[in-house]
C-alpha cells in the first residue's frame, strides 16, 4: 500500500534523478567547449597551458562520473521503492 510518506519520496526521487541527468547534459555541453592542449603556445607556456587544459578535462571527467554515480543510484532507489510499494 502506498502512503502519502512513498509518494512523497518517489517525487523527490524523480525530481533529483530528472536534475542529475540535466547536469549531465550540461556537462557534456562543456566538454565540447574546453581547449584541446597544445594549440597557440609554445615553450614553457604551452607546457603550462596544456597541464591546465588536461587538469580540467580530468576534473570535468571526475564530476560527471560523479554525477553519473549518483543518477544511477536514484534509479535504482526508485526502482527499488517499486518493487516494495504498489
């Protein structure tokens, strides 16, 4: 039997799942808009320029494994509360 208490926490389940995969989304878009290393720089600035650029591809890999994690566990809580609650 579903109580008002599930239906509450399967909206907010969705809601956060819906958001997850939106930043997702966004965080593809940005990996389209990064630098690639090693363009219009020369000597030690295109050393330092790279190692920034490359920095920020792992962060951004790092944030949307992250976020992917965390989407996926939703999924599965609300997959879960279905399987208990009709």
């Amino acid at each position: 039997m579903t109580t008002p208490l599930d239906a509450t926490a399967r909206v907010a389940l969705e809601f956060q799942a819906q958001q997850l995969r939106m930043i997702i989304e966004r965080l593809s878009s940005v990996r389209e808009l990064l630098p690639r290393a090693g363009i219009d720089w020369r000597g030690p600035a295109q050393e330092l320029f790279d190692a920034g650029v490359l920095e920020l591809h792992r962060d951004l890999t790092r944030a949307r494994t992250l976020i992917e994690t965390a989407e996926h566990r939703t999924t599965l809580a609300l997959q879960q509360m279905g399987s208990y609650v009709g």
